[in-house]
C-alpha cells in the first residue's frame, strides 16, 4: 500500500523523536513517502498530490489546522470519492479536535498504535462527514461572529510571537465581546424546512460534537451531532449579559460535558443537531472562521454537511455501531 506521512515539525506538542518513530514505525508497513510542511498552504497541496497519485493513504501529524489542510487537499485531489486516499490522524496539535470526536485516540502513541493495528489487522475505515463553509471543508465547526473575531485575533497575536494559550483565548474573548454592537444583531439564518432566523448575532455550524475542548473538558454546543448525521447549528439571538452567563454556564457548567448533556438551550438559542444545509446573511460584513482558520469577513455563508466524505483509518467501531461520532466500517 502506498501512503504518504504529512507532518507539521511545529504543531504544539510534536517532537523530532516522536516524528522520527512514527515514520519508521509506518514504514515496516507501508510503502511510505514523509513529507515536512514548509508554510501555511503546504498541506494541502501535499495531501492533493498523495490524492492525485494514487495513494491509498494520508497520515496526518500535526494539530487541527493542518488536519484541514490534508482533508482539503484530499478532496480537491480525488474528486471521486472511490479514488480518494483514507486519512489517519496522528494528533499533534493542543486541542485535536476532529480526531477525539472521531475515535482518535489524543494520545499520539497510542493513536499510532490505533494505526497500525489496523493495518496490521486488515481493520476497515470508518467512514466520516464533512462540512463545506462556501469552498472550504471543515472538519469539526465553522463560525460567523464572535469565534471568528477570536481567531482572527488569536492568529495576529501568534503572527506577532506569542504563545497561545487558554487564558490568551479568554482575554480575546472577552474583549471581543465588550467590543461587539450587541444591540445590533447581523444575521438571517436559513434552514430548509424552518422559518428563517432573524436578529441573530453569531452562528457556529458543528460536524461534530463536542464543539472543542477547553483544558481538555468537552464543550458541547450540539451533543447531537456526529461525523454520521448532519450538521449541528448553534446561533445567539440576544448578547445581553444575562443571557451569555446563562448560556456559558450550559457549555461550561456542571455535567455539561456528559454524555447525555441536554446542551445550551433558553429562548435566545437556536439550535439544530442534523441539518444537511444552512444559509446565512449578514446585513454587514462579518468575519468566518472554519477549524480555527480566519477567512475574513464575508457578508455571509452557506454550509452543507458532506456525508461519508472520507474514509479514516485507525479508529474502532463499538459493538453499538458507533465510538464517539465515528461512521460505519466501509
Ligand atoms: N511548516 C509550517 N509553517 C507554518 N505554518 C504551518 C506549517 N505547517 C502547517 N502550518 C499551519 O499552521 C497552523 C497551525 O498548525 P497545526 O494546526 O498543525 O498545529 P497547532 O498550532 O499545534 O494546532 P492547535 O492550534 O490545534 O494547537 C495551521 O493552520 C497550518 O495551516
């Protein structure tokens, strides 16, 4: 089988020693090209060559970002979905969300583990969804508003040097949200089948749940939604100070991150855990950030869910049908 190591060398929590032990480890059972990233836009170009060639697989070592990337560069590669390369993740990043909501174990040794079991085993992939923001796959959420003006602002400080870190988020979350009109919401949000959504200030669009993680907690906006279903919708029709502490404290309070967690609700939220599309219009610019990428401002998006978008290696399935979000064997 020929398969393709993509690896980001400056992902948080990658190493030159775990690097160097994964390819060797990947090697004993694949046919292996390892490819570096050099920039920003690397990824997806390697990942569409891998697709464009023929391989059967992409391995992915880097954290969410550059997981977009490969998962862009796949599917602008193969536009046959019979042609296109399984994906592995191996996480690398601080978060990794797309691959804990799909089975991945976060742990990078044992998710390699995870890997090579399966081929190992002749395991099949599970299969997984998508979302599209316009043109862009995503692959855990998509958000216009305040998230994307996080970061936006998030990036421009790690641009200028910094670190990022959970409170670096916070403070921009904060003062993106005292700097917001919140007498003034932007958005009409559409989805089939429903009346139209006016007066909304922010709109996430999930493919999976949780939402991400904070300080390694889930954060749930949609607990029904998985890389098997639909997409989930989250909008905020009011940013008044009652209604954001009550709605935080849903995301972030006690027993929010269970299992069987009802999820943020109240007269000000709109939500949806499976819808195949979703439109919205904003009266005025307003920025788009996709798997933590800032867009730029837009007057608006549509977002479609892909299902059975890819097929990814490494994960198992419970004997319910199901790990956390995963599809079904293929
Ligand atoms: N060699 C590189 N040099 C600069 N930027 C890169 C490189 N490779 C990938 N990138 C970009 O850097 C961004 C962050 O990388 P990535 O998501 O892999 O790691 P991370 O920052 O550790 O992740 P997280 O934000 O989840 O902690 C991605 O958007 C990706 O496009």
């Amino acid at each position: 089988m020929r398969a393709m190591l993509i690896v980001n060398p400056h992902a948080t929590s990658t190493t030159a020693r775990r690097r160097d032990l994964l390819a060797h480890a990947l090697a004993a059972e694949v046919d292996l090209s390892v490819e570096h990233t050099a920039d920003r836009g690397h990824a997806a170009e390697l990942a569409a060559k891998a697709a464009q060639t023929g391989a059967a697989l992409v391995v992915v070592h880097g954290g969410d970002g550059t997981v977009n990337e490969v998962v862009n560069g796949i599917m602008a590669g193969a536009a046959d979905d019979g042609a296109r390369p399984m994906l592995a993740v191996v996480p690398g990043g601080s978060t990794n969300v797309f691959a804990r909501a799909i089975g991945v174990d976060p742990d990078p040794t044992a998710a390699t583990e995870q890997v090579l079991d399966a081929l190992a085993t002749g395991r099949p992939p599970v299969t997984a969804s998508l979302g599209m923001a316009d043109d862009r796959y995503f692959t855990f959420n998509a958000g216009l508003g305040l998230d994307a003006e996080v970061v936006a602002a998030v990036e421009e400080d790690r641009a200028a040097g910094a670190t990022v870190t959970n409170a670096l988020h916070v403070r921009k979350t904060v003062r993106r949200f005292l700097a917001s009109d919140r007498r003034r919401p932007r958005l009409t949000v559409e989805i089939p089948g429903r009346p139209p959504v006016t007066g909304a200030h922010l709109l996430f669009v999930s493919n999976v749940d949780p939402w991400t993680y904070w300080e390694g907690r889930p954060i749930r906006t949609n607990p029904g939604t998985s890389a098997r279903r639909g997409l989930g919708v989250f909008a905020l029709r009011s940013l008044g100070v009652p209604t954001v502490v009550r709605v935080v404290g849903q995301l972030v309070g006690p027993g929010s991150g269970r299992p069987d967690a009802r999820g943020p609700h109240g007269r000000a939220v709109v939500r949806d855990d499976d819808v195949p599309l979703v439109r919205a219009v904003s009266d005025r610019p307003i920025g788009l950030q996709v798997d933590g990428d800032y867009l730029g401002l837009r007057p608006g998006a549509t977002f479609r869910g892909v299902p059975d978008a890819l097929r990814v290696l490494g994960p198992q399935i419970a004997a319910s049908g199901g790990g956390a979000g995963a599809g079904r064997p293929r």
